[in-house]
C-alpha cells in the first residue's frame, strides 16, 4: 500500500495487499497484440468508435491504467499514453498478461466463455499465465446458439438445449445468462410452457439471430436452475446494446421468488448504477449475492466510494469480488488492485471513526474478497 | 462522543449529544426476552431463515450493535455476540429495554401500533420503560382488518371505517399507511366513489386475508386526510413483502397534488434508497417531509453517507428523525446514536469545510432531530 | 481558495480560481430589485408559497448565498438573511448583478431565453453587466408557441415551425428542450409524420395553452435536429410541474440512438438526481454529454459529493459546466463557485490518494469548465 493509505491499520493492509482473491466472474485476457485504437476501444464499455476530439485515456479508467499499470511494466505512474502503449508493445501480449494477471494477485478465477472466446486465453490459458487456478462459468445464451448453429427442430429445442447443458457444464462451476441485454429483466418471471417454448423455438431458428425471444430466455434460466449451479446474472452497466432502465435488479424481484425451493444461488453482477438496489435484494432473499464489478474498474479513483455504497444494507455473507475484466489484462489487474486500495480506504475509515475493530474489518475483507465465493462456488480452500 | 469525532465543534458536538429527539415513527421494544435465533432474526428486514452458513451479526446493523450497545449493557465495544446475547438474557428484557431506551436519550416517541403490538411495549410501556411521555400513531390498514375482523356489511363499510377511525384516534398524534406494501404506490391517486369501496369491500370481505385491493386501500387514505391528522407513509426499505420499486415516493406525485387542498401533513418514512427522491418532493410541495428512519439503523457506519443524502434539496424544516425500531430496544438506542454520530460528521465537516457557521449547524441539528417533529404533530415544547 | 481547501495542491487550487469558465447553460439575471418574498420563493425550484413556519433560507442554497454571496456585498459571511437584503436593497439590482456576475468568473455565457425572459437581461444585458460574452440558446418550445400566437394554420404548423425556427437562431449557439416537462421523456422517440403533426397541431391551436402533445415535442425536436445546433434537454431536477420519474435521461434511450447519424450533440442538462445515468448515457453514446448544474447550486456543501457522483464512468470530454442560473446573481455566482469549490476538493482527494495527478487533475478541470464546451459550441479561444 501507498503512503496516503497509512491512515488504514497495518494490519488491515496488509491482509488486503496479499489476500488470493476469488475473481468470480471474469473473461479471458487477450491473447494477441493490441493496437492503439484496439486498445483505447476496450477502455469503456461503448461500441463506438471514439471520436477524433477525444481520447478513452481521459477517463477514470485510463487514468487508472496509467497510474497503476504503468508501474507494473516497469514505467513511471503517470506516464504518457504513448509511452505506455510503445512499452506495451515491446514486451507483448505474452508477456504483459502474465505481469498484469501475476499482479493481480487473484487465487482462483471464474472463466466466463460465452463472449467472442476466441479472441482471448481460456480457463486454461489463463491458469497458465497468472499461475492461479481456473475453472469455466457456462454462458446459457451460448449453448443455446450453438445448439441452433449445429442444428436444431423446434419441438426439440427444449429437450435438447438440456441435454447441451448438462454436457457443456460437467467440470463448470457456474453459469451465466445475460438476459438484461437480450430481453431486459423485465420478462414475465414464470417457467414457460413446452408447448410456448416449443413455438418460440420455430420463430428463432427460423429467424436467426441473436436469442433474444423472451420464452426462449425464460427457458434458458429455468434449465439452468435445474442445472442446479450458482446462476449469474449481467446487471445494469455494460455496452449500449443494454437498456440500462431495463436492467434494474428489483424487476428481478419475481423470479427471486419462483426460484426460491431450487435453493441456487442467483449471482447479480456489476449492478452499476443499482448497488443499492442489489443490496437490498442480497439482505431480503438468502439466495441473492451481488457484486460490484466491471463498474469498479471503470470509475478508477472514485471506487472506494461505490464499494462503501455495496456496504450498507447487505450481510456481509452475500458480496463477493469480480472484476468482469475482459481483454487487456490491465482490466483484471485494476480490478482486483482498486479493490484493495478501495477496501483498504472504506474498511479503514470505518475503523478509524471506531465504528468497527480491525479484526471485524479484516474478517468482511476475507469475506468479500475470497470466502463467500469459496463456499458459493464450492472452491475448497 | 468519543475521540474520532474530535473534529466537531465542540458546541456542535454537546448538542447533538444532548438533544431529546423526537422519534416521529417508532414501534414499541419487544416486552420478552428473544433467543438468538429471534433476537438475529431482527437484526434485518428479511422474514426468511438465517442460512446456517451465516449470521446476521456479520453486518452493519449487527457491527452497531456489538459496538454501541455492549458498552449501554456494561460490556466491551466489539465482544462476541454470544457474550451479547448472554449479557442479555442474564439481566432480561426488562432491564435491557430500560438501559437500551434511557441510553437513547429520546424526549418523545411516537408508536405506531399496527404491527403484531401485541408481542410490543405499547405507548404507556414505552413511557415508562424510557421515562419519555408517548404518543400513539395509528395503522388505517390495522383499523380497517380490525373492522372486518368484528363484523361489518360491503355497503357500510365506508361510513364505519371513518367511524372506526374517528373512535380510535381521539388521543392519536398521526396516522399510518402501508399502502406500499399492500398495492405498491402506483395507484390510481384519485379517491374512489361509495360504489367502487362497497363493490370492493365486498370481495375483500368476502376473501378474507390482508387488505391489499387498491381501491380500499385509497379509500383508507382518503378517509385519512378527512380525519386530517399527519399522515405518515411506508417508502422504500421494508421486508420481502414489498416490492421496492413500487415503493420510490415520487410515484405518489399525483396523490400528493391532489391533497394538497387538505393541507394535511404527508410524511415519508425511510425512504432508502430513493432519499434523494423525498428529498425532491419535499422541496417542491409544502405539504411533504421525509425521514431517513430504519436505513439509518441498518446500514451502520454508513450512517453519515446517508445522512448526508438527505441534506440535499429538501429545506431543513422539512426533514425529521425516526428510528422505526420495532422488537429489540437495540434498534431504538442505535436509530438515535447513529443518527447523532452521524449528523456530528456530516454537519461537522460543512462547518470544518466553512461552508456553513457552528450557529447554523447546531439550528439544523435542532430542527430535524426535534423541533420540525414537535411543529408538524403539536407537541409543544 | 479559503483555508479550509489548503490540502489541495496549489498548482490546482489557481488554475481552479482562475478559469474562465464557459456557463453552456444559463437564464439572464433579474434586471429589477427583488423583495424578500421574491427573492426567497427563488431560492428553490417550487413553484408554492412558502409556508409562514418556514423560510427557504434554511436550506443548503440559503445557507450558500449567505456563506459565499455576502462577502461579495460587502458583508460578513453567515450573516442574518435580513441583513444581507438589506445591502442588497440599498446598492439595487443593477450594483448587485455588476458584482455577483463579476465575481463569477465566468468567461463564456450561452444564455437560454425561453422563460420568462422579459423579466431578465438578455444575452447583451448579460454580457454589459459581467464584463464576458454572452450567446443564445434558443428554446424550441417558446419558438413554437409564439408562432401559434402570431397565428398559424394547422396544415402549415410544420413548415412555419421550421422557418420561424431557422429565422430565430441564425446567431444562436444552441437549442433547448423542455420536453421532461412538458409530456415527459418517455414519449416514442421516432419523427412523426407530416399529417401527425397537422393532426396535434389543429388540436393544439384550437385549445391553446403551452404546447404539450407529444407528437409537437417530437417534431420539434426532430426539427431541431435538422437545425444542426447542439441541442440540450432539461433533465431531472426543476419545479414541481415535472413528473421526476419520466425526466429520468434513461428514456432518452430510443431517441439518442435514432438521433445518431445526424451527429449533434445532446446536452443533458441539470440530470440530478440521475447523474448516474447520464454519465452512463455520455460513456455510451459519442453525441452525448451532461452537467449536474442548477442542483450543484441547490445542494450547496454538498457540491463536492454531486460532482463526484458525476465523475464516475463518462469520459472527461463529455462533461459540461453550466449554472442554470435564473433569476438572481446570486444564483450565476453561487453556480460558478460552488462548481470551483467543489471540483478543488474532488480532484484534490484524487491526487491526495495519489490516484490522479496534478497534471492530470488541471487538465480535468478544464476540459470540463472550459474546454469541452467551446469545442461543442465552437466558442473558439
């Protein structure tokens, strides 16, 4: 830790500095070379070209990698752009993943493949670069697509995206669906019928696309409860194929319930600008854990302040850390390091106006950061 | 108030520590003794078990309690909850109630009596046990079961409900509804005729169960505002039976325009998390104020954040103090402390920032934790 | 800068005291001496008398002017409300505008003239009274309903508009909306069709009244579009003729995507309390950009917190200055140095945490202030 962090006890620190994070949901770091549009494209969450009148590295998250990627390739914090992308490039993609996701810290990662995989290392690619275990969270929009790409009939579908499921999810630990992108949440939360998924079916293969039918989506959710894995669930931020007002955790408020006798855990991620709605559902429902990632990356400086508003209303028992890092390994690094710095600043201050022990901070950190996914996820360790 | 909050001016600090609140909305502190598994089950707004995989005391309300209240019961700040709850159940409700309420320092209560009273001190126990005068408010809904419950024909239900509420708010300082609970604020605000109420009682007569139909429900609140005494309303954070985002105040725009006329008080209770929402309508309409009660207790040392929130656009005669403790007299103590802790920080660092003078600091503590309470429901003092 | 704001860094602290801002957003300043009454009921967006238990200088804004405006008057800072109206008073309207738009430090006004604007300086009184330039922005609205008022046939509505429209704004610098207002934002964002807008306008021009079909907004908006000026929306906060729940700037979704091949920026103006969200819009969508004006006034010590709610996930580039300023100087001047205020104790924390720069921070603190909007509307300088 930092000079301006000695304000937060030593001991606190140091357990956050070395803590072996689970990182719950996260992608693959990008196998190849990144040029500098590539790169400043993947700085935000936006599909747009970014304009010629500005640059992604104003930012909060370009700041972020200037100020603490920088210093893991062997620069000065706060470095030009220019002069870290050069640096970047010199060493390559082999090399700065395995300096950024060694930097990291993270002692277990939860691989989710579902999103142009192929641009970037698997579960295995990414234990091998980071040294750290990794295992597969299964996108179910993905095995759906893949079933339809290989082919499909309608009156088939419903029993045969099981089978796909059990198949493609025998060593995963999780699944994820991202239903806030193809429906929004807002989708009657009740299983659907055969015969309704049935019909749906005909209409998408027929279509093609994105799955994107609502039935079919339901359908989804409701195999991958049977499934019987910890479910997650993209919320709120993420690129502007989201209707972010549709993606607001509380319409996810009926199907908490219907869902409830299964006893699967239901994941809510990011919940940028929602926390404290996410919150309010992780306090009311023992199925429902949140966390706060993706978003934490991208609002760089001001993360300890959206991490104090994840500490409010919810046990502690049902928060966890992710990054959602995608690509550069930069996003998986910051993740887990603005974290640290923005646990460190939150858990501290609460110690320091004697609101809290130390112990009682270091025992939420060890909570948040590591062992509520262990026991969700059934890590071991 | 100990020595983090040396920052204070001192007459800032003196005052808040010493100021009878008026605690505008409260229920009455449990007259029995708990177990741990219902004195846990309390420490949060879910009705679900507790998993055995986690304890509410691993939370900011179950923090508050280890650190503010051992020390009221003669035990360290931070001791295990078994050595709590063993403190507890050796000196017994009783003495706990009187230690947990006198450490409050609250100079009135105001009870709402409509929630399973019969487990609860009521106004006169309240009194006695805090050595504060108390007042009763009154459930419309509880009003309205309680004149099923007796017996009464569709067609008469109207006619006796106002008389029923007449009857039983003859000492009565306000009244209360749960309409977010029982329909969600969406309702159509206008009242509704005598033929829609006794076509509407006469299903909800018929059925049996909780009052929930929307049309009733706007009667009782219609009838309310003829009985013309403040009218507090449940916003926000509550138990599962809600759906929160049916709950965000500024769904009651057109009820609060329409009763306007009546010129009766509205009063918004907890709010969380749309306090920035009753903050706006109390800044708009003169006939609103809300509170940040329950929220406050719940999320800790987070207390000041929320706070803070609060004191955004709404004019400072416009916002009270509440606890909405209901069961453990912990969350009577904790309503009042966090909210005097909390108030010392934030008003604090406007004045350490000079941004606002000591004098306006210690007025607005004054104001919001007693006097805009004593002006609304004339309580005199 | 004052004391208490010595943590920032110097190099900082100037260049935030010095910075010509460009106000993007602004009303002129009352050209007439105010009574209490007058003055009072414009410290605060409502519309209602202000209640004789109340006054609205016990609010963060009261406590602001009295704080920050008094000194430039000549007084003592916290001084008593009838003291400082009473300076006031005796140097008049046209001394009190000279000083407190002197004072302001803004370099740049775009001065929207579409309310009230007969009881303002316009954009050359404004420019007279501080010493700085002042442009137009056009209210498409008022636009439209003076042409009604000069008389118009309801076939030729849509023509006429678009002529009066171009004929207005040849020297102006934008367009403004007040669509949240009038039928809120959740109205279907696609141009209707030439025999739709005849349809509402023979409805509109034979029952009068302000223009709030949304089939006219919408064709005033997409009008606007064709104009090619940047166009700015109000957005959230304002008085109670706003429905708050449908100014959330998350409606405008359909309407910014539709809107994007035409390449004029969209300005979400004011956005409190969902400056969250229009930070996500700005990340999102390259036309997009916002400012947290009139509330950053109204919230007074609570400025800090604002803008830093602001600089979470939108790119640098896309964050705008602006007062909202109407009525009395107080209001330009307050707008300004809150803002400054506010941003040093930010961006200060930034570098004190040594997540930001200084370099960085002073280059923030431009962007936004200054730069970003004479590049948005070709201020040059």
């Amino acid at each position: 830790m930092s000079m301006e962090l000695e304000v937060v006890p030593a001991g606190l620190a140091r357990v956050l500095e070395e803590l072996p994070l689970v990182d719950h949901h996260v992608h693959g770091a990008t196998s190849h070379d990144l040029s500098r549009t590539a790169f400043e494209e993947l700085l935000g969450e936006s599909d747009r070209p970014v304009p010629d009148w500005m640059t992604r590295f104003d930012s909060q998250l370009g700041f972020a990698v200037l100020r603490h990627c920088a210093p893991v390739l062997g620069l000065e914090p706060f470095c030009p752009p220019e002069e870290y992308l050069a640096r970047r490039a010199r060493i390559g993609a082999h090399e700065a993943n395995r300096l950024l996701l060694g930097a990291s810290g993270v002692g277990h990662f939860l691989v989710e493949t579902g999103y142009r995989a192929e641009e970037l290392l698997g579960p295995s690619g990414m234990a091998e670069a980071s040294g750290a275990p990794a295992d597969e969270v299964v996108r179910l929009e993905s095995v759906a697509e893949q079933l339809a790409a290989a082919g499909c009939g309608a009156g088939e579908f419903g029993r045969r995206f099981a089978e796909a499921l059990w198949e493609r999810t025998g060593d995963a630990r999780g699944l994820k669906t991202v239903a806030a992108y193809r429906c929004g949440l807002d989708f009657d939360p009740a299983p659907p019928s055969a015969d309704e998924v049935a019909a749906a079916a005909g209409r998408w293969l027929e279509e093609g696309g994105r799955l994107r039918d609502p039935v079919l989506v339901r359908h989804l959710i409701w195999t991958g409860l049977e499934r019987g894995l910890p479910l997650q669930f993209h919320i709120g931020y993420g690129d502007p194929d989201i209707d972010l007002k549709r993606s607001d955790p509380l319409l996810l408020r009926g199907l908490i319930e219907l869902a409830e006798p299964t006893g699967v855990p239901l994941l809510l991620l990011h919940c940028y600008p929602f926390q404290r709605h996410a919150g309010y559902l992780a306090q009311a429902y023992p199925a429902v854990f949140f966390d706060v990632g993706l978003a934490l990356t991208h609002v760089g400086a001001r993360g300890s302040a959206l991490l104090a508003e994840s500490l409010e209303v919810a046990p502690f028992a049902k928060i966890l850390y992710s990054s959602d890092a995608w690509g550069p390994a930069e996003l998986h690094h910051l993740g887990a390091l603005l974290w640290r710095r923005g646990m460190a600043r939150v858990l501290g201050e609460f110690v320091l106006e004697e609101e809290w022990s130390v112990a009682q901070a270091v025992r939420v950190a060890t909570m948040i950061g590591a062992e509520n996914a262990r026991r969700v996820y059934g890590l071991g360790g």
